[in-house]
C-alpha cells in the first residue's frame, strides 16, 4: 500500500521536541467484533460471558476433517458497515489464510482476506469543533476471525486456553494515515464505534472486547515524509488510546532527538503505568505467508444483494445530526451532542415532537443527560420517560411553571413518579401569572424601600433585586416575566 499524506499540517497539533516541531501521524486497525448469534464459519453461539470452552465446535477447535461454512449474516453485516462508511463494496472477495502460531490459535493459522477484501475505501467524518470537519479515510474492512484466549493466572506452572472467542467474525476496519493528534484519534474512535452501534452491526463493547484498536504510531517533522511507525496492540479503551498515543510519541521523540532510529515493532500499552512497553518486532504481510484458503470459495454477490442491504440502512448520525438543526432549529453542538448514540437521539425526538426543539433540546442535554451521568444510570434505567420529560416542558410553555418550578417538579418525577400535571395541581405548584395579584405584591415592596427605589432609577441593573423580592414573596411561583414587565412599569424603567 502506497501512503499518501491528504493533511495540511496544523501548528495547533505540533509537538515541540528539544530541536524544533514534531507532529503525529497515526493510523487505526479496528477490530470489530460483528453482531451475530453464530460464529463466522461455526454455529457456535458467540455470547458472552460463559463458562470456558462452552462455546466451541470441532471447527472452531480444528479437529481434522472439520470444514468452514460461511455465515451470511456475517456477510451482510460487513457490507452494512461498508454502506455506512461510504465505502466501495466489493462483490467479488476472498478468504485467505494468514499463517502463524499462538497457542490459542488452534488452526496454526487464521482465516483472514488479505488482497480481495469485501470492503474498499471509505471515510469517517470527524466534527472537530472550531477546527470544522475533517475527513479520515477508510483503505479496507475485510472480514476474519478472533482468536481464543490464554489465562496465565489461574496455575503456577501452566497457562490455559479458552476457545470461547475462536472463530468469533470480526470486521477489521483500517484507517489511512490521516489522524494528527490524540484528541482526533479519540474522536475517529468514537464516531466510529457510533456508526457501528447505529447500524447495528457491532455492539461497540469495548471493555468486553467486541472493538479494540490496533494504533499504528510514527512522528515526522511537520510535513516531512513519514516516519517509522509502532503499533500498540489490543487498545481497548478510548481514553487508554489516547494515553498510549501520547506517551508513544513522546518517547519515538525523544529517541530521535538523541540521534536514535525507531525499530519498527508492535509495543503494548500498560494503563497502570501509561506507558508502552516491547512486545515483538513488527511482522510484514510475508512474514504470514498468505494464501487463498482452499476449503472456501471466493466470496460473490451481485448489485441486488447490496442494493437490499442499503435499503434497510437507519439513518446515520451525520445525516441525523442535520435533520435536528433544520427540523428542530437546535444549535450544531446540541445536535451532535444528541446523536451521540441512537438510544439519546431516539429518546429526544420522543420528548421534542410537537413541542418547542430548543426547550427540549436544552432539558435533556442539561437536566435530563446531566442526572442520568450523576447517579450512572442508562436511558433504560431512568425512572423519568419521555413522556413525563415532555409533560414538564409543555407545563413551561404554557406558562403553568416557571423554570425554577420545572427543577423542583423534575426531581418529584424523578424520585416519586407521577404525571407532571397532576404533580403540579396536588402541590399547589402553578405559576402566579394574575397580574393583580402581582402588582399588589410589587406596589407593597416598592412602598417599603424607597432607597432602593431611588437607587434603581441610576442604577437600572438592580431591578434584579426587585425580582427577588417579588420571587421570595411568592415562594418562586410568579411568572417571571410578569414580574419584570411590572417592576419596569411601575419604576419607570424601558
């Protein structure tokens, strides 16, 4: 594969060495593990979490005479994934095997594609913030897979094997070299697993290891060709990505600065010390000794197949994310905030239909997200339904609570349940909006301080103090709006 640069270098990513700028450059190997009740070439189940060695058959513990068959589901889910990627389908592809020995490897070899893969080139977009978007290439997704598992801590002397996870598919989603910075790989990581996790295609579980990244890091002078790149194997963390990026520069860094070359090698990353350490030296696609696996044909669909698969294709977060500002009129950070995951955007379309986009936009990034993170629940697992969030907000717009009121009826909801209405009326929670009764309220707190009458005429930011006096009066209940529009009528203020 020729590496092509399609970055302009940007100073704000630079890193500032002992003898001048460096920059990153850093390249993604996504394992993805595909969403499918069987493995890719066994009808052994793939779910997690049970005993060792439940779910293994003969093929995925090679016993002679074992021959693989091809899920299709795993089929049609890579080719979904490519569609969401933007990404050239390839309908003719083929299986090869990738030779080389690890104990819980019971083949001796794995059953990979090397040179047909189902998928081409694509892209990931990355919204960046004030550096707008950035555009992160795709060279390949091509299906294999997973290894088993050894255990070292179990005996003294001996380590064990777990074939639970032999022959599980996996996607290997492989990135250009296109990332310049930690925050950006952060960020490709991310969107990525939301792209997944939209299409359903992988679950994105990264602490059970269903997606993990294999970081190809290397540092350049800014523009300069490229450098010799490490790569940190089995990242299973989008924030141990970003430490293991960070320290690994660094130190390829500082080996230059002191007149060192990089040995290319595969390194690990340690999350208890932050830094990477040795593992092997790096192989090269040889050192495997590819060739096309015999017991499988090439892998061949035709335009129909793919045309079906696009056909039952959600809609995407890019595209989601525009429908919410145009449809609701929502800000481009609140829109992105929303579609992050599916399960966000979904339950804020139920509370925003029918109703204001910016109030509901602002209840449930703010109150709604913000006490799920406090107390570490899901969507799942709140007590407070959409239902219930759309009613506190149809009681705002109304005019029947204050904002303050909401806050104090969004935590009865919370803790007790109830209909927000109903809450409101049992409480005695309804906002004072009769204006008699209002400007009696006023025109007795304007008697009673003519100081501060005087002061405001000069100083017309201490109307607040009014307000409050008004709200203290009231027990928070008076619409605030009526109450400035008094205050201002009644001291003479525009």
């Amino acid at each position: 594969m020729t590496l092509v640069d399609t970055r302009t270098p940007n100073p704000k990513y630079f890193i500032s060495g002992a003898t001048g700028d460096w920059e990153m450059v850093i390249g993604m190997e996504v394992h993805a593990q595909v969403t499918s009740e069987s493995k890719l070439f066994s009808g052994s189940s793939t779910e997690f979490g049970r005993p060792p060695n439940s779910n293994v058959s003969f093929v995925d513990a090679a016993m002679p005479g074992m021959l693989p068959v091809i899920n299709d589901e795993c089929v049609r889910q890579a080719v979904r994934t490519g569609l969401g990627l933007k990404a050239q389908i390839n309908k003719r592809s083929v299986f090869d095997r990738k030779n080389y020995f690890y104990p819980d490897l019971p083949q001796g070899y794995q059953i990979s594609q090397f040179k047909d893969p189902i998928v081409g080139e694509g892209k990931v977009l990355l919204d960046l913030g004030e550096d707008g978007e950035v555009e992160i290439g795709i060279e390949r997704l091509h299906l294999e897979q997973d290894a088993g598992k050894s255990i070292h801590d179990q005996h003294p002397n001996m380590s064990f094997v777990d074939l639970n996870r032999s022959g599980v598919a996996l996607m290997e989603i492989v990135s250009k070299p296109d990332l310049r910075s930690s925050d950006e790989a952060k960020a490709y990581l991310s969107k990525l697993r939301t792209i997944l996790r939209y299409l359903g295609t992988c679950d994105g579980n990264m602490e059970q290891g269903s997606m993990r990244a294999d970081i190809n890091v290397s540092v350049r002078r800014p523009g300069g060709d490229f450098g010799t790149r490490c790569e940190i194997k089995n990242v299973n963390s989008v924030r141990f990505a970003g430490q293991a990026i960070e320290y690994e520069a660094r130190r390829q860094i500082d080996i230059l600065e002191d007149g060192g070359a990089i040995d290319q090698e595969t390194r690990l990353f340690d999350p208890k010390s932050g830094q990477t350490r040795s593992m092997r030296s790096k192989e090269e696609a040889h050192d495997y000794r590819y060739f096309p696996d015999p017991d499988l044909l090439p892998l061949e669909f035709d335009d129909a197949f793919v045309a079906e698969l696009a056909k039952g294709l959600p809609e995407l977060p890019d595209e989601k994310r525009q429908r919410f500002i145009e449809t609701y009129g929502i800000s481009h950070y609140d829109a992105s905030v929303l579609v992050t995951d599916r399960e966000s955007a979904d339950f804020f379309e139920a509370v925003a239909k029918g109703r204001d986009g910016k109030l509901a936009a602002n209840w449930v990034i703010n109150e709604y997200f913000g006490r799920l993170n406090k107390e570490g629940h899901s969507i799942a697992e709140s007590p407070v339904s959409a239902d219930q969030l759309g009613g506190i907000i149809d009681l705002i717009a109304n005019g029947e609570i204050s904002g303050k009121i909401a806050k104090d009826l969004f935590e009865i909801v919370w803790t007790e349940g109830g209909d927000p209405a109903e809450v409101v009326q049992a409480r005695g929670m309804k906002q004072v909006s009769d204006t008699g009764a209002i400007e009696k309220i006023v025109d007795d707190i304007i008697a009673g301080n003519p100081g501060q009458v005087e002061a405001v005429k000069n100083k017309p930011g201490l109307l607040g103090w009014f307000v409050g006096q008004v709200m203290k009066q009231t027990g928070g209940k008076a619409n605030p709006q009526a109450v400035n529009a008094i205050l201002k009528d009644k001291l003479g203020l525009d």
